[in-house]
C-alpha cells in the first residue's frame, strides 16, 4: 500500500499595490520546484491562525509587516508528493519595502500580463513558469469585485434601468445578471428587457449572465448563467455543466458543496443582512457568512443588504466581492 501524501497548510499572499500589480518570488535553488514563481507565504505553524501566519512569512520572506489582509479563497491543489491546502489572502497594505530576504529574485507583474492557458502552467516574468496551483488565482483575480443583479419588474421600468446600468456601466461596472423572476408583463416584453439589457453590457464590454430562472433557450445568449439553489442542485443531478461562466445561488453548506460539485466560476452566498426581498427569513450574518464562503474554494460575493458601504466588512470575512439589486455599487461625483 502506498503511503498517503503529506497534507500541508499554507498561507499565501497575493500582494497587490496601487496600481493592482502582483508581487511575485521565483523558488532560489536548493528547494524544490527551483526557479519557478509563485505567491510569498508559507506553511502555518500549529496554534496559528491565518493571517498570523502569513504576516510571519511575510516578514521572514520579504521583510515588510503585512497591515491590510483579506481573507480569500481556500483551495486545494495535489502535487506529485504532497497535498497542499492554500489560504490565499490579499494583501493592500505593508510597511516597508519588499526585498529577498532569502536570495529569491522579485518581480511586480499586471496579473493580466501572465498567461493562462489550460494546456501549460502560467508563464509569468521573463517566460518562466508559475507554481501549477498559482493558475486559479490568477483567473480568480480577473473576477469583477461588483455584481449589478436587474430588478426592473415591469416594461415600464425598462428604459430607466437602461438609463441607470448605463451610468453604472460607464463608472466601471463589469459584470451584471438579468433576473426578473415576478415580470408584470408578457414573455416578449421579458425577451426584450433581455435583449435590451445583454446589448447595453456588449457595448460597454461587460458580461452578462442570465438567471437559470428563464427560458433554458435564452441561456447560450449571455455569456453565462446565474443557477439559483434549486437550480443547481438539478444541474448537478443531470451532469451536464452550462457553458460559459458559472455562478451559483447557494444559502448553506448543502449549496456551496453542489457549487464545488459543479465547478462553478463563483457563488452568490447570502443573504447576509435582513431585506425587503426575504422579508421574515432569517438572515446569515458576516460569521456564518464567512464560514461558509471558507468552504467555497472559489470567488464568494456577499449579497443580501450590500452596497459600497458595506464592502469592506465583505472583504474582511472573505468574500471576492458584493453583489446587489438596489444597492450602490458606483461611486458617484
């Protein structure tokens, strides 16, 4: 009988500055996988937490005292001789100034400039390769932080949700669902609030999902779907995965494991505070929220009595970002 692996936590940084560059460490010789980059960090020691253990390597690897850390995305990655669970954290504040502390060249990149491609590990700074698990973060980070969710409700409300999206769309909003689950008005009206809503996005060079609660034959239209709970936990019964981008509703542990089950892009996790849209239920709160989005291995947006207000509580209990009906997501002048 083979040994089982060793299995190691880590701690990981993504250490973005200003201007939304990554800082990357290539391995010095003498450990393993030598010359390859990845993300500062390192094994958390028994009794610590997280972010005690990533601040500690921060400092032991690169000299500077951690000040500003999101939780993240916890996800698992099986190498050839270990399996490594990896608590990704970002990180927006230090003191001091990055250098190797143990030999290790250092590199700011626009994670945008590092190549991802399913056939080969990322190539980062000056062609070399990435750890293979530092490939989802690096399409995590690609995520738009605000999600813009449709409530116009009735025909008559179409050309100010345009009006609305638009200003949105132009102050930098990304990424927007289509869902009107209680339309007042006739199945073409719905399919042209669609078509109308999904033409805006195209324009702007955003992304539009629909919502798994229209027309099945709608769905290729967008550039992926938003399955509710119930929804997915059909999807996942059929095993056929939706193409384009793919996030999933979920309320509990029983969604975010089906969101898992599915290889979902991203969840939709809530609702964190009381609204008008769940009168009477209760709410999950930011410890239950943050508990569960642990679990996700992927991009979380907290939803539920979110605006602009309230992202920074959303980034300290691990969410990606926030996702709204009514909510202000756009700063306004």
């Amino acid at each position: 009988m083979t040994d089982p692996k060793p299995y190691v936590r880590v701690a990981a940084g993504l250490i973005l500055d200003s201007r939304g560059r990554l800082l990357l460490g290539q391995r010095p010789e003498g450990k393993a996988w030598p010359g390859w980059w990845e993300f500062p960090g390192g094994k958390i020691e028994a009794g610590e937490t997280v972010e005690q253990a990533l601040v500690r390597e921060l400092d032991e690897e690169l000299g500077i005292r951690a000040t500003r850390v999101y939780p993240w995305v916890v996800h698992v990655h099986e190498y050839p001789k270990s399996i490594v669970e990896l608590a990704f954290c970002q990180v927006t504040a230090w003191e001091g100034e990055p250098h190797g502390r143990e030999n290790q060249a250092l590199d700011w990149v626009d994670p945008w400039d590092i190549r991802l491609d399913e056939s080969e590990h990322p190539i980062g700074p000056g062609g070399g390769s990435l750890l293979p698990a530092a490939a989802p973060p690096l399409r995590w980070l690609r995520l738009p932080t605000r999600y813009r969710i449709s409530s116009i409700g009735h025909p008559d409300h179409l050309a100010g949700w345009l009006a609305r999206l638009r200003q949105e769309l132009l102050g930098g909003l990304q990424l927007v669902q289509f869902r009107e689950p209680g339309w007042a008005g006739d199945a073409d009206s719905l399919q042209a609030a669609f078509q109308a809503t999904l033409a805006l996005c195209r324009q702007q060079g955003a992304r539009c999902l629909i919502n798994s609660c229209h027309p099945h034959a709608w769905w290729s239209q967008a550039d992926g779907i938003q399955l509710r709970a119930a929804d997915a936990a059909r999807v996942l019964q059929q095993d056929i995965r939706p193409p384009g981008w793919l996030g999933v509703s979920a309320h509990d542990e029983e969604g975010i494991a089906t969101a898992r089950q599915l290889q979902a892009d991203f969840v939709v996790l809530g609702h964190v505070h009381e609204t008008d849209s769940h009168p009477g239920a209760a709410p999950l709160g930011w410890d239950r929220f943050g508990a569960l989005a642990a679990a996700a291995g992927r991009p979380v947006f907290a939803i539920g009595g979110q605006s602009l207000d309230t992202q920074e509580a959303a980034r300290r209990n691990g969410a990606h970002g926030i996702a709204a009906l009514r909510g202000q997501l756009i700063e306004t002048c």
